[in-house]
C-alpha cells in the first residue's frame, strides 16, 4: 500500500551539512590522482586576467555537473550551492555564466590541448600489448545557433566525428565539425591522430561504415599496418565484381535471426588511378529485397572490404565488423548521458570545448568503472551509477579535526562505495 501523506508533513530547512553527491568526490579523487587537474591547469592561452578560479575549476565543475545528471550550464548552481559538496572536494565551483564565458576563451589551440587530455585519460584503460579495435562514426547534432549550419537531415546543427576504442570502451579523440561538413571528411586526420597516440605495442584495428571507404584511408591502413573492415560502396566497380562472384561461391549462412547467402571475393579499389592498391578481401551479403516488383535488382548486397589475414573466415569478419554498431551505443550514452545533445553556446569553437568536456566526463566515469568499481557494475550506464552511488545523500561533518562523511546506514552499496576511494588512489593511475 502506498501512502498518502504529503499534505500532512512539515517541511523545514536543516542546518546541518548536506550533500546530494556523495559519490561525486570519488571522481574527484580521480582527476586529482590520474593528473588531470594538474594538465587542465597547465593549459596556455585562456586566461585574460588571474582570478580566484583555475582551469581545472572550470572543466571540472562542467564535468562534474553532466557526470552528476546536469544538462545545462545552469545546472552548475546545483554543485554550487552544495555546501557538503564544497567541504569534500569541489571548494572553488564558478558561476553558470562564468563558466559560460571560460568556453568562449577558446581557440584551436586550446582545444587541441584539451583534447590531449581527454586522450590520455582514454589510454589509462588501455592495457599493454592489447589488440585495438577503432571506431570512427559521426553523429548528429540539432541545435538552433547562431552558427549552426544545416546538416544533411536537414536541421541546423553540427556534426561531431568521434574515435572509439571498443575493448576499453573510451573515447580516445573527438572532433567538432559543422553541421554541413561531409561524412568523409577529417576521417584520415583523426584515424591517423589516433594511431600517433595508441602505443605501438598496441596492434591497431580500424572499423568504419562507408564513409571511410576511401582509397587514401586504405592506403594509409595498408601502409601502417593497420587491419581495417569497412563497409564498401557498391560502386560500378564493387557491382561488377559482385556480378561476377560464381554461382556455386555463394553459400548459406544462419546468423541469429537472419538468413542471407555470403560469398567471398577480392577487389583492388581504385584500379587505373594514380593510387595503386593490392586488391583486398571483399565479404558479400546477399538477401532478397522483398519489393520484386519494383526493382530490377532483386537482391540486396552489402559488401565489406578488409586487410585481415585469410585466418580470419569470411563468417568472423562478417561478425566483427558488425560490432560496430556499439559505438553508436556508446554515442547515444555519450549524448543523453553526458549532455551532448544540449550544447549550451553560439559559438562553434564553445561548443567544441564543451564537447572535449563531455568525453573527459565519459572517459574518468569509465575509468572509475574500469578499476574501482566491482566487475559486474562495467555495463552500467551512468544514469543507474548515478542512482547507485554518485548522487546518494549524505551528512558532512568535522569532528576531533577529521572531516566525516556519514552515508545512511540501510545504504545497499557502502562496501562498494569504500572499496572505491581507495581503488581511486591505485599506483597504476598515477602517471607522470
């Protein structure tokens, strides 16, 4: 039976020392302890005038706002205004339209700064001599600014182009694109990015969809070593070789749910210009279109073209290629978890700082997941790590000069949380 009784009670203010995030000081002990505020406060070039506010007041008070369920700039005030809060970890929170004006101070420069940080953070959770799997997508973003630009949904908005590392799950690089910016555009720049930053002892697969199907991309990945599966266009050249798969090539292959027959060829891309390529597996699908009236092409074809050695089949590249579609997980956990759907400026070079804010948010959660938390909490999406042990209510208080944070004693996840700000100070996290 549920009761009714909110009529009857008597709501007063306490004077005692609250906190509404209590498990937010975690992260905190995090950035401090992985360095991450000691390089935002080494960041040139944003600063006019010295003020009573760092760099790393400012991101982190950003991050920690969309980490904690914020969506707004404004949501700010909430940290700000948690005295239990400012006694733990975050004493110096600026204002909303201070912060506001920090993400205008920057320029290309800074947020390439910035983005280093974010990348090092992401390779915190990369173990050493671990195969890499990297997935480059773009995604949508609608926002009616000033400076928005139509996309090709045809809305105003920009269009983000982020890395992906799927075994780590981290966003190594992100890179802020206008809305009107092509899908193939920048791929190469942010793939080879990437590669400069991953460790060489750290073997390097590339994943896209067909907007990396690009004779300079596969030239580069042929060059470096680099094991890619990208879905193909079905070009005329792709379709003449499709046409001429034989007949008795093509076999049927279960895949869950999905029936499809799936032959195996090879395709040299670019043949007669200037880039000569070798010629590469390419795996074909085929499933009937169900429209047998309309069109003339009763089958529909999907082709992936790949580097990956003959030890791979045909079925596993098929399965790893189709993989790819965590990142667009990951992107949606990325928009409606931390905030990136909601960009709070006019400007583009705002935004772009905001957005290298939201996937340091992301990578210091995974990291805390990563090596803090029990293995079974991996999968969990922030919004639950939020109503687990982030935003759980607490009492502050100073007692024999000892600052104590008292947790309800019905509290279901107190072991974790204790396990946790210990996990958070591992010798493995601190890098120079």
């Amino acid at each position: 039976m549920i009761a009714q009784n909110l009529h009857s009670l008597k709501v007063e203010k306490s004077n005692l020392t609250l906190t509404s995030f209590a498990g937010l000081p975690l992260l905190t002990e995090l950035a401090q302890h992985c360095g991450v505020v000691r390089l935002l406060d080494a960041l040139p070039g944003l600063w006019r005038r010295s003020g009573i506010y760092k760099t790393s007041d400012y991101v982190m008070a950003l991050a920690l706002s969309l980490i904690g369920g914020g969506e707004t700039l404004d949501d700010i005030r909430l940290l700000r205004s948690d005295e239990g809060l400012a006694q733990l970890s975050l004493p110096d929170i600026p204002a909303a339209n201070s912060v506001g004006d920090f993400l205008r101070r920057f320029g290309h420069k800074t947020i390439y700064r910035l983005s280093e940080i974010v990348t090092r953070q992401a390779l915190l959770n990369v173990k050493a001599g671990q195969t890499l799997t990297l997935d480059i997508d773009s995604s949508l973003i609608e926002a009616q600014k000033e400076q928005a630009k139509m996309t090709y949904a045809k809305f105003t908005g920009y269009n983000p182009l982020l890395a992906w590392i799927a075994e780590a799950d981290v966003f190594i690089a992100g890179l802020f694109r206008d809305g009107n910016s092509s899908p193939q555009s920048h791929i190469l720049r942010l793939l080879n990015y990437c590669r400069q930053k991953i460790s060489p002892d750290n073997q390097l697969r590339f994943r896209s969809d067909s907007a990396g199907y690009q004779l300079a991309i596969m030239e580069y990945c042929h060059r470096n070593g680099v094991d890619f599966t990208i879905s193909a266009d079905l070009d005329v050249s792709v379709r003449d070789v499709i046409a001429n798969i034989p007949g008795k090539d093509w076999r049927l292959v279960v895949y869950g749910h999905d029936v499809f027959l799936m032959a195996e060829t090879v395709h040299a891309p670019g043949s007669g210009s200037k880039q000569q390529l070798p010629a590469f597996r390419l795996i074909v699908t085929r499933k009937l279109s169900g429209q047998l009236e309309l069109f003339e092409d009763v089958f529909r074809h999907r082709a992936i073209i790949t580097n990956l050695p003959p030890s791979w089949s045909a079925e596993a590249v098929l399965v790893h290629h189709n993989a790819r579609g965590n990142v667009e997980k990951a992107i949606a956990e990325l928009k409606n978890g931390f905030a990136l759907h909601k960009l709070p400026c006019g400007e583009l070079m705002a935004n772009a700082a905001y957005c290298q804010v939201c996937l340091l948010a992301y990578n210091l959660v995974r990291t805390l997941k990563n090596h803090a938390l029990p293995d079974t909490w991996r999968n969990c999406c922030v919004k639950n790590l939020r109503y687990r042990l982030l935003c759980r209510a607490a009492v502050v208080v100073r007692h024999a000069r000892r600052l104590i944070l008292r947790l309800p004693s019905d509290f279901a996840f107190f072991d974790v949380f204790e396990r946790a700000r210990w996990a958070v100070l591992s010798p493995e996290l601190s890098v120079t």
